[in-house]
C-alpha cells in the first residue's frame, strides 16, 4: 500500500489541465437562471472588461427650402467603461490518513479489492463533483450572482455587499417598483399593470429586443400563490379551451410556472435555507429573455502559468501535490465571473400590496 501512495504523489494522472478539460467535458448541473441561458457566454484574456456605451435617437427632421442646407445629423458620443472581474475560489484537501482509515471491500463480479489509487480517485469524484463538493459550491455560488444580476447588481456572495450596481454604473434611474393588489376577493383587473410593465421595458430596449424576446417574472412564494389565485388569472385558465392546472415544468430550481398575459411567472425555488437563494415572499422580478447582448457572462483567465492570456474558462481546478512528505493531496477550484447586465433600464420589480 506504502508503494501505491507513492505513486499517487508522483502522478500525473490529475494533471491541472486534465483535470480543468475534464470539468469542461462533463459539466455540472446548473440552477434555474443557468438553465435559461440567459448569459451571453464572454470569454476574455484579460483580468477586466471594457463596455462600450453609445445611445442612438431618433429625431424629427424640420421642413426646409429647396436648395438650402438642411438639418445635419450629429453623431452619438460613446462612452468606455472598465470593471475589474472579480474571484472565486474554494478548496479541499485529502490526507493521506483518511485514505488509511478506508476498510478495502471486494467489488465488482470478480470481487477484486478496491485499491489506494481507486479509493483516491472516487474521494476525488466525490469531493470535486459530488452534490456537496467544489464544483457544486461553485455553481451555487453563480446562481446567487445570476440572480443578483436579474436585478442590476453584482454582490459579493460572502456579506451581501454591492461591488456594482449597473444602475449607478451607467448612470440610470432605477424604475419605481410596481404595486399588485393581490388581497383575497379583489376584482381589479391586472392586465393593465402588466401592460404598462411590457410597454416599459419595450420602449426601454430601445431595439435590444426582438421578436424571439419573452419577459421572464420570478415570484417570491407569497406573491406567486396570490397572483396564482387572482380572479382575473383563475378566469383566464377557467375559459381557456382546454384548460390545464398551473402547470410544473422543465424549470429545475423552480416550484411552477405558468405564461399569463404574455408574461411567463415562475414560483422561484431559492436555496434550501430559504435566505441565502432567494426572491422575497412578496416581490417579483422582471427580466427579458432571449434579447442577445442585455445579459453576459465575462470570464477571465485563470492564474496558473497555463491559462494566463487565454480565453477565461467557466472553471479551473488546480491540484497541489504534497510531494515532499507525501500527507496530503489538495484540490482548488477556481472561476472568474462577472455577470453583467448592459441595459439595466429594462429591469423591473414589482411587490404584493395585499
């Protein structure tokens, strides 16, 4: 066994570039937001991103005389703006007397005995891409930002705090939050709010929208169940020609969805704690889908020798090898995302007046 161990150490077999492609090859499941693939994927050479902002406008053209000079047009000024990417890392290491510690147990039709190496590698799997392992973290960590970024902000997931609001970045006012009174046994009709909704970031778009373009709402629980069961949605599910229930969907991190006066609702499913991941209770988030160019996800490069000046990957894994006295084997996961939004203007929020 002391001569499997060894050889563990002076292995190349978990190589950084293996081990980095072999992410890239197989990877991990994403979160509602990563599934929608709402994210222009980004990648950069370069530690920070330029974004380029010119604002186009229409003019009304005044009459002239014949053979006199009309009006000329003026040319929009453009505006460069830089923003650092930010880091993401997290670890784990494996020692060897949690190796020692593993009963061996025959496996397989054979019942050939589970040695050093195969106990490592599955630690590795298990630890590396398990549900609770690094990359796991890591995807978890990017629904947070992805969520944040529906909303105009990139927070920094370990206290909450804003590293950009893309309102303030692009010097815009942020929209007023909409009202829904969605008390028990009001008559009101919702369409008009929804309306002034889809107007808003329609004219807001300026053009970024296309015919392919839904708008996209994600409820907190308690205004979801009561929009659910406004009379003015029940009335429409209730006269629809083969009427179905609010239906479950393909939305894996979402408890329901249904598409109501063009709009798709989503009963967003957070993280289990219920705070960490999460819309609140009485708030919903609107968002378009399917508009190229409003919602990008920048990567940078990696800091290891091999990667600096490359494409940004969306995650690296790095091993570091005790190969001195041979008691530990470390593994580090790396990612650089920034999740941008360049139109902040046609993001909405909207809160249950119940």
């Amino acid at each position: 066994m002391a001569g499997e161990i060894i050889d563990i150490f002076n292995s190349d077999a978990f190589s950084a570039l293996t081990l980095t492609q072999g992410v890239q090859r197989n990877p991990y499941q994403p979160g509602a937001l990563g599934r929608l693939n709402i994210f222009d994927p980004n990648p950069i050479r370069t530690t920070a991103v330029s974004v380029e902002e010119r604002t186009g406008t229409l003019k009304l053209i005044g009459f002239s005389e014949r053979g006199t000079e009309g009006a000329q047009r003026t040319t929009e000024k453009r505006k460069m703006r830089y923003f650092d990417v930010p880091r993401l890392m997290h670890s784990d290491t494996i020692h060897t007397y949690e190796i020692q510690n593993i009963r061996e147990f025959p496996e397989g039709p054979t019942g050939q005995i589970v040695t050093v190496p195969m106990q490592l590698e599955r630690e590795v799997a298990r630890r590396l891409a398990g549900p609770t392992g690094l990359l796991a973290s890591v995807e978890y960590t990017k629904e947070y930002l992805r969520l944040a970024a529906v909303q105009g902000l990139v927070l920094n997931p370990a206290d909450g705090s804003v590293l950009y609001n893309w309102f303030d970045e692009f010097q815009i006012n942020q929209a007023t939050e909409v009202g829904f009174n969605l008390a028990a046994g009001t008559a009101n009709s919702l369409r008009p709010i929804i309306n002034g909704i889809k107007r808003s970031m329609a004219r807001k778009a300026q053009g970024a929208f296309t015919q392919a373009t839904r708008i996209m709402a994600l409820c907190g629980d308690v205004f979801y169940d009561q929009f659910s069961n406004h009379p003015d949605v029940i009335r429409t599910f209730l006269n629809w020609e083969g009427a179905r229930d609010i239906r479950d969907d393909a939305f894996g991190d979402a408890f329901a969805s249904f598409d109501f006066d063009g709009i798709t609702w989503v009963n967003y499913r957070g993280s289990d704690d219920n705070s960490t991941v999460k819309i609140p209770d009485d708030k919903v988030k609107f968002f378009p889908v399917n508009a190229p160019g409003i919602f990008q996800e920048v990567m940078a490069p990696g800091e290891s020798a091999e990667f600096i000046n490359q494409p940004g990957a969306p995650v690296y894994v790095l091993p570091i090898v005790d190969r001195d006295r041979r008691m530990w084997w470390k593994m580090e996961a790396y990612a650089y995302p920034l999740y941008l939004c360049t139109r902040p203007e046609v993001l909405l929020s909207g809160r249950s007046e119940a």
